[in-house]
C-alpha cells in the first residue's frame, strides 16, 4: 500500500475520477498557479490545458475570471504519458 499527504494552506486542489475528469469548485477571482501531477511520473509538462500547456515542471498559470471558467476538455490522452520519465 502507498499514501500521499497534500499539504495546502487552502482547500483548492482536485483528484480526478476514473475517467480523468476534475472539477475544482469556487475559486477566488485571481491568477492561479496549478500543478498536473501523475502517482508514477512526477510533473508532467507540456500538458494542453484549455489555452494554456503546463510548463517544465508540470506548472501552468491561469486567471480565474468573474462569470463562468470552465474548460470546455483538456484531454490528457495516453501518447502524453510515452513522452515523460519518471521525475518524482
């Protein structure tokens, strides 16, 4: 068996469901910074989200805007997995 403990100073973070689907409910109006992470690959980088990709460390920053801010998908098919090594 293996744990992860997530240490955050807020409660805005998200695991995704079988399907690969998240949903991160109610977040301040501001630029955020996210993090895509994987159990066994670490960060990953270069990941398509909406407009914007995730940088070498698996970061990328996204103004949360007033209204509605959703994606309309950010697919993370399994050719992206082939392309990364193991970095955690």
């Amino acid at each position: 068996m293996q744990g992860f403990v997530l240490l955050r100073s807020n409660s805005y973070m998200a695991k995704s469901d079988l399907d690969g689907r998240f949903r991160i409910k109610n977040l301040p109006v501001r630029k955020h910074i996210f993090r895509v992470w994987h159990e066994r690959l670490g960060f990953l980088r270069s990941v398509p989200l909406g407009q914007h990709s995730t940088d070498p460390t698996g970061r990328v920053e996204i103004t949360i805007e007033r209204g509605m801010n959703q994606w309309k998908t950010a697919h993370l098919g399994p050719d992206l997995f082939l392309h990364h090594t193991d970095n955690a």
